[in-house]
C-alpha cells in the first residue's frame, strides 16, 4: 500500500521528484564539502547535527554516504562536544546502522568525553533525554 501511493505521487508530481532529487544532490555535496573542509572546522553543535539528521532519517539515500566522512572527524570534534552535543552525538551512534568498525571509530572517540562530562556532573536530564 505504501508503495501505491508512492507510485501515485510520481505520477501526479515528476517534475518535483526530479527537482527534490537535484536538491538533494546539491544538499549532500554542500555537506560533503563542509565535512571535509578542514581549513574551516566543524564545530561540534554542527556535528551533532548532522549526526542527528542522519539518524532521523534513518539513513536514507543519498545521505548515507555520510557516515564514512564524519567517521573520520569525529577525534577532532568530541574534545570539544559539550554535554548535550556528546549526547546526541551517542545517540545518534547508538541509531543509526553502520558495520563495527565504523562504530568502533565513533565510540572510541565519544564515549570518554561523555564520561568526563558524567564525572563532572555537567550532564543534566535535559542533555540525556
């Protein structure tokens, strides 16, 4: 049934679903080229929310290719992730479908600073929610 309406939109609307993918494209490599552009660093707010929108959509295409690129910055970013950015960035890793080593990678880099923000009582119900 869901496939009917989906076929139903296409009839009704091509033209959009051509222009949504174009801006699409267009979106994924604007985020592409600001995930790895590191003469302009990715704040760590900005990081979370990408890592959000990403686990939101659960990964859809195109933006699944995501994954990989923000993997790779994830050391540079969670030193400076403050509590509620650690925390999505944590939920996100725990939301989202990637092989083990990708994972690995995210938590390996996440999970201390969480703890450090937990030693230090700095993570309020708000950021854990």
């Amino acid at each position: 049934e869901e496939s009917d309406a989906s076929d139903q939109r296409e009839r009704r609307l091509p033209h959009m679903t051509r222009q949504a993918e174009a801006a699409e494209d267009l979106l994924l490599k604007k985020l592409l080229s600001c995930i790895d552009n590191e003469n302009e660093p990715l704040s760590a707010r900005s990081f979370s929310e990408l890592m959000w929108g990403l686990a939101k959509m659960a990964q859809r295409e195109p933006f699944n290719v995501l994954l990989e690129p923000l993997s790779n910055r994830i050391d540079s970013i969670a030193t400076n992730a403050n509590p509620r950015d650690a925390s999505t960035i944590l939920w996100a890793i725990a939301s989202l479908e990637m092989d083990a080593s990708t994972r690995d990678k995210f938590l390996k880099a996440i999970l201390p600073v969480v703890a450090q923000h937990a030693k230090l009582k700095s993570l309020s119900p708000v950021d854990l929610a």
